[in-house]
C-alpha cells in the first residue's frame, strides 16, 4: 500500500448526528475536505480540523453536476496523492444518493491507497424516524426521481415508496433554485398511471438545525404539482391496501395458523 488514505464519513442531516467515529475522523485526518449543506456543519468540521476545506465551490449555477463531481473527487485524490491521510466529510450518509464519495473510494483503491467510508444518518432515516414509518410494515421502495421516470422503474404500490431529488427532476445541472415545474407534471403523470389523484403523500424536510422542527407537508398525489418543492425536498407515497396473504407460502412457512392482519 502507498502512503496516503482516504476516509469518507456523512455529518448526518444536522451536526447533532455526527456520529462519535467521524469526529473522530476529521479530528485526526491530516486534510480534511467537506461538502454539507448547512452552515453549523461546516463551522463544527473547521472548528475539529482546522485544514477543512469546502467542495462546495465547484457547484455553478447550469453546470453539468457529472463535471463538477469529477472536479471534487480530482480534488480529494489530489490530497491522496500527496500522501495525506484524507477525510471526506459529506452531509447525511456518504454512500446514499452521492456520487463523489464513491468514485473516489474506487478510484484511490485503483491506485493502491486505502480507502474506506463510514456510515451516517441518512434523509431517510430521519423521516423514518419523523413519520412513524417502519420499513418492515409493507416493505419500502426507494428512488431517485430522475432515474424512476428514466428507467420507468417497477415497483409494489403496495409498500411504501421514497422518491428522492424530485427538487431537480430532468435537470442534470446545479440548479439552487428550481422553478419549471415540468419535470415534476411528468413525476405526476407516471405516478397516476399507478395510484389514484386523491392518494394520500407527504412532502418532507428534515429540519438541518437542532432548534427548528421538521416541514411535514401532508397532500394528495394530484397537489403535488401545485406544490412548493425544493433540492431538499423527498417524497414519500402511502402504500396502498395490503395484498392478500400466499397461501402457498404461508403453508411452506408452516404459519397457517397464524392470522396476519
Ligand atoms: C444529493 S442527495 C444527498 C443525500 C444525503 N447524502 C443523505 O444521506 O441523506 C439530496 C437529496 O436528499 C434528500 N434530502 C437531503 N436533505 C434532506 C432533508 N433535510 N430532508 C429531507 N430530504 C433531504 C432530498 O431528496 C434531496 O434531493
């Protein structure tokens, strides 16, 4: 192995969830290098290592999010290199729904440095944990909004389904502020060939600051087009009643006594 490391670590959705080992890791790294979405974040990884510097300057306005992902992870790799011991630090979980954090780790391991990543708290196991949902009632499905439409993906609309990034639906640019709503019309449009208008969604955001509250927009499928959305908005779509039990199944599973509800 060369000398040079790289450790990637999420911040969680706020600092508060910064788990103890990725402070620990920014703490020790020789270089740390961070992309996080509120500012008390950013002031907690400056104020743990005093090298951190932000990613977020490659993000412009219309530019291609794949070439400023290529110019973040050239960044970090860079650092590597030159034989730093490196810590990536991104907000939420590292590994979910980021691109940098991946291609990074593949890439230093292509060339013989060690690299791993560590686990957070992700946007939805906060709003797990901010709707009462449990993924083991009905199962849960999730997406990312562009892909969903892209790859007309299939899925049980008798589970729960997560739909991530429906802020910049069609849109593979930096966009802060999002206002045509066309991507959106065709996210509805799909979903209502599988529900009715009036079934049952929530808009959510998890608050970023420990001292406000989470934005719980509770609405129907057909309202969401009208609706304020933005880059930190997910979706989350009620499932419909649950299916019959398999008989088959449940005799392989020898649970034909039980009653399932
Ligand atoms: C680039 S991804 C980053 C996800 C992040 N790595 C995580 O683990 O949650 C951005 C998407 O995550 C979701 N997201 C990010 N922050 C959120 C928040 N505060 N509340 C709800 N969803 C959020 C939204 O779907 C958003 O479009």
């Amino acid at each position: 192995m060369q000398s040079g490391s790289l450790t990637v670590v999420g911040t969680g959705i706020r600092f508060t969830q910064m788990t103890m080992e990725s402070q620990e890791a920014i703490k020790t790294a020789g270089k740390v290098l961070y992309l996080v979405a509120d500012p008390l974040s950013a002031a907690w990884i400056r104020e743990l290592n005093p090298t951190a510097e932000s990613l977020h300057l490659f993000y412009e306005d219309g530019k291609d999010r794949g070439i400023t992902y290529k110019q973040m992870v050239d960044r970090i790799l860079d650092e590597v290199r030159k034989g730093q011991e490196v810590c990536a630090a991104f907000y939420g979980h590292p590994g979910i729904f980021v691109n940098p954090s991946h291609e990074a780790i593949k890439l230093a391991r292509e060339e013989g440095f060690t690299a791993n990543m560590l686990a957070a708290v992700s946007a939805e196991d906060c709003l797990f944990a901010d709707l009462g949902i449990d993924p083991s009632v009905d199962g849960c499905q999730t997406f990312e909004a562009t892909d969903f439409l892209v790859f007309k993906r299939q899925f049980d609309t008798t589970s729960s389904l997560i739909i991530w990034q429906i802020g910049c639906v069609g849109d593979l640019t930096f966009n802060p502020h999002p206002s045509d709503p066309s991507g959106i019309n065709v996210l509805v449009d799909y979903l209502l060939e599988h529900y009715s208008p009036s079934h049952p969604a929530i808009l959510y955001q998890s608050n970023v600051l420990p001292i406000c509250k989470p934005i719980i927009r509770y609405l129907t499928l057909a309202e969401i087009r009208e609706a304020t959305i933005n880059q930190i908005t997910t979706l989350y779509i009620y499932p419909k009643a649950r299916r019959p039990v398999d008989e088959k199944h449940l005799s392989k599973l020898g649970l034909v006594q039980k009653v399932f509800a």
